[in-house]
C-alpha cells in the first residue's frame, strides 16, 4: 500500500489522519483501510439462509448474509423467530427480503 499525506482527513470515518491509502478512487486511513479489509475477509455463507445464521450463532462471528453483514445477536433473533414458524411459514422465510425479517424480529422483541 502507497501512503500520502492527507489535509481533508479519511472519506471513511472522517478523522484527519496523515496517513492515507488510496480505495476505490478516495483517501482513506489506514486504521478504517484495516477494517475495511477485515469485513470483506469475512465469509459469505451460502446456501440456505437459516444454516447460514445458524453458522453465525455457533461460531459467534458475524458474517455475510444475502449481501448484509449479520452480526451474532441479530442472527440469534432471526434463528429463534425461524424456529418459532409453523412448518409452512418457514418455508417462506427464505423469500423474505433480509432486512424486513430482522425488522420484524425486533418488533417482536419489544
């Protein structure tokens, strides 16, 4: 990695830092550069969604879920709604857009 030094500060977290990478056309900190990569490091389960979450709660680390990183406590909301689902609607759980099932999680827990 190339750094130079930056007046503006990081298009990341916004922190002048002086020394900055350049990803994806902007200057970013090294430290938010670090973090950035740590995330894309972080596998993408495929397959079904709930084998996936359930990844997630055994391993307790966050991962990518359809796109989105799913973080333990989230994925452990999503897996007790699912196992909570009657035998029909949990064949429908799979077809439900992501952030409208942990939307609905979290109404529930209120």
């Amino acid at each position: 990695m190339e750094h130079d030094t930056a007046t503006a500060g990081c298009s990341f977290c916004g922190i002048a830092d002086e020394f900055t990478v350049e990803r994806e056309g902007e200057q970013v900190c090294v430290n938010c550069a670090e973090l950035i990569d740590t995330v894309e490091a972080l596998p993408t389960h495929t397959g079904s969604r709930i084998r996936g979450l359930r990844t997630i709660v055994r391993d307790h680390q966050a991962g990518k879920i359809d796109g989105y990183l799913v973080d333990a406590f989230t994925a452990s909301m999503l897996v007790t709604v699912y196992d909570a689902l009657s035998p029909a609607n949990r064949a429908k759980f799979g077809d439900i857009e992501l952030l409208r099932l942990v939307d609905f999680g979290w109404k529930q827990v209120r």
